[in-house]
C-alpha cells in the first residue's frame, strides 16, 4: 500500500478515493467474486442433478448412501472450505493494509 503520510482522511469520501482504499477493494473483489463464483455454480450443479438426473443421484455407492448424499454433504464440505481458505487469505492480505489504514483514519500510532 501507498503511503498517505501527513494526509488526513477526515470524511468517507476522503477514504473512498484514497488509493490504499480502492486497492483494499480491488483486492477483496478478486479474491470474493471469483470464489463466489465458483460456489453458486458447483451449488447449481448440485440442484440441477438432484432436480433431472434422479437416476445419477439416487445412485448407491454404498449401503444406504447416495450419490445425492455425497454431492449435499460435499455442499457443507464446501462452505467450511471456503470460509477456512478466505479467513487465511484475509489475515494475509487484507487485514494488514486495513489496520494501517484504519490507524490512518482514526490518527492513532501505528
């Protein structure tokens, strides 16, 4: 991140335009939007097969469990993973450059 220095970030707008905020920003989206992405298609996939491929669902891979069993745990599997592998990269790569933009905001000692 730039450093803004003696620049007082006195308002929200100030902080809108700053360029630490808009690369904060410009980061989070591309780590979230293609993530999210990427879920809502494997949980379409999921509905779509359970709405018109019942003989593939209902699939048994092993007594009592389908293939449709599999597919909605790996539904939870999923969301754990993601919420695990953001909360990583997050303490990596955004929560650095946010608390030293907050210290800038507010005026506190880094």
């Amino acid at each position: 991140m730039s450093d803004i220095g003696d620049r007082d970030l006195t308002t929200y707008r100030d902080v809108q335009l700053s360029p630490d905020f808009s690369e904060l920003r410009r980061r989070f989206r591309r780590f979230v939007f293609p993530m999210t992405a990427l879920f809502l298609v494997w949980y379409f996939v999921y509905v779509l097969l359970a709405a018109y491929a019942h003989d593939f669902m209902s699939h048994k891979v092993g007594g009592n469990i389908t293939v449709a069993l599999l597919f909605g745990l790996g539904q939870f599997v999923s969301t754990f993973a993601i919420t695990m592998i953001y909360v990583r990269w997050a303490d990596r790569r955004i929560d650095p450059d946010a608390e030293k933009l907050r210290h800038q905001i507010e005026g506190a000692p880094q």
